[in-house]
C-alpha cells in the first residue's frame, strides 16, 4: 500500500461563525465538549497517523492559539500572510508530505458514525488505495440540492496521491479547483460514501447542530461547570456558570448564563458573546 501521512487544515477565519471566531479561530471552537480540531487529529490517530511525521496542521488566522493547542502532536506549517486556500495550504506542505499520499480533512468537518469508531468510519478511503486516485469521502445530495460531484457532496477528508500534490502551488487556491475537478475530468475521482452524519459547522446554526448531535438529545455538561438553573437539551464546557434556563443550547467554557436568563438556540461565549440561530 501507498504511504499515507495525514494533514489538518486549520488555517480558515470562520468568518460565518463571527462573533464567536473573534475570540477563539474556527478549528478550536468546541463541538460536545472537545474542540473540532482535536475531533480530527483523534481521527487521523486512529488510523496511525500521528506526531509530527505523521500528522500536519496548517494556522493562519489566530495561528498562535492553534500552534500553542497542537504542541507536538503534529508538524505545524504556519501561514504568516494569512490564509492561502486549501490548495495553497496543502502546497506549503509538499517538502513534509515527501511523495506520500496526503489524507486531507477539514478541521470545521462535524462527523459521526454511531456504527464505528472515530477513523474507522474512514477508513474506507485507505483500503484498497493505488496511490493514483484521488479519492473524496461524500453523501448523497439533499433532495433538491444541485452541484457537487455526481449527485454527491464532500463530507470533510479527501485522499490525495503524490502525483497531485507535487505540483501543487503555495499561492491561493482550492482543492476543488487545483485536484477535485481535475481528477473527475480525468475520470480518476473515486467517491467514498459515508454512512453516518456529516456537518460542515461554518455557520452559528449548523455549529449548534453539530453540537446537539454530540449531546446526543440530552445535557451534555462539563464535571467543572456550575449548574443551578435548567440545562436542556444543551452543551455546557468546563468552568462555565448556568443560573438561568438554557434550552438547544452552547454554553462555552467559562462562559456565564445569568439568573433570570432563558436561553433557547444561542451560544453563549464569554464576554458575554452571544450568538442567536433562531429564524
């Protein structure tokens, strides 16, 4: 089989999911508890691709805190000028990949599959690999939806052969444009069905559904949070302090819900930032 090393992309500034991404950058936005890109870098470990050899994650936007959170679990690949795209990012890390195929997801990718472990629920990209194709995890497009490839939409990681990473370039530019659509032309796309749930978590309302499914239809509390008002259907993370009712709720670590407060379909970030989805 093709070695395979792993990579992260992290680098986004989440710009849907503002105000929430001016305190924290996308990727460590906490889904259930456990931020979105420790979820990936749990993913990628299962299936042994972990520490700095094997495991990369690219920052840019708030790269400090990234870099600080990714210690030495992976090679970090800092994009100083700011963000330059999934293809760009990918780019600036051909000298790592080193002829390796490239396992790409996408820190802001929610998945779950209650029928198989976390990497294992992927693995279905590995298995059987030539190292030639391009090969894309997706599920079936929504009834009425258009575009993505062959009635299907990405569903967070790729795998990309050495052949497409080598020539990649480090200025701006995107997957879809420099590998994706390349390789369907070329009839060298492979679509890898997955069977469980995929949310892509870049707005406020699909962050706080993503955050439900880990919850799992309860209250999903933190041992270190304070709880004296109704917790409902909710996440709420470690140190945070609930005195009202929360109902399909975020409460962020450290964040606060006042007594006297009734929240339903917010997220409640320290400040206090508050992000309503409700229509």
């Amino acid at each position: 089989m093709t070695e395979v090393c792993g990579v992260v992309l992290a680098a986004g500034e989440g710009q849907r999911l503002r105000p929430l991404t001016e305190i924290l950058p996308k990727a460590l936005c906490p889904v259930g508890n456990v931020a979105l890109l420790d979820r990936a870098l749990a993913r990628l470990a299962a299936l042994g691709l972990a520490g700095t050899g094997n495991a990369a994650v690219n920052a840019a936007y708030l790269g400090e805190r990234v870099v600080a959170h990714v210690g030495e679990r992976a090679h970090l690949s800092v994009e100083p000028d700011g963000p330059v795209g999934t293809s760009g990012g990918v780019g600036r890390l051909k000298g790592w990949i080193d002829g390796r195929g490239a396992l790409v997801g996408n820190a802001d990718a929610y998945l779950s599959d209650p029928g198989r472990e976390p990497g294992k629920d992927i693995a279905a990209l590995l298995d059987g690999w030539s190292g030639e194709t391009v090969r894309m995890l997706t599920k079936t497009n929504p009834p009425g939806a258009t575009g993505g490839f062959s009635g299907r939409r990405f569903a967070g990681f790729s795998l990309l052969p050495w052949r497409y990473v080598r020539d990649l370039s480090t200025e701006m530019s995107n997957l879809v444009r420099t590998v994706w659509r390349p390789a369907e032309a070329e009839g060298a796309l492979e679509l890898i069905d997955y069977a469980g749930s995929y949310i892509d978590t870049g707005t406020p309302g699909d962050y706080l559904t993503a955050n439900l499914h880990a919850a799992k239809a309860r209250a999903l509390i933190d041992p270190s949070a304070t709880i004296t008002g109704t917790v409902t259907d909710a996440v709420v993370g470690a140190g945070a302090i609930v005195h009202g009712e929360i109902e399909r709720c975020v409460v962020w670590p450290g964040a606060e819900v006042a007594a006297g407060e009734k929240l339903i379909d917010v997220i409640r970030a320290p400040g206090p930032v508050t992000v309503s989805v409700r229509a």
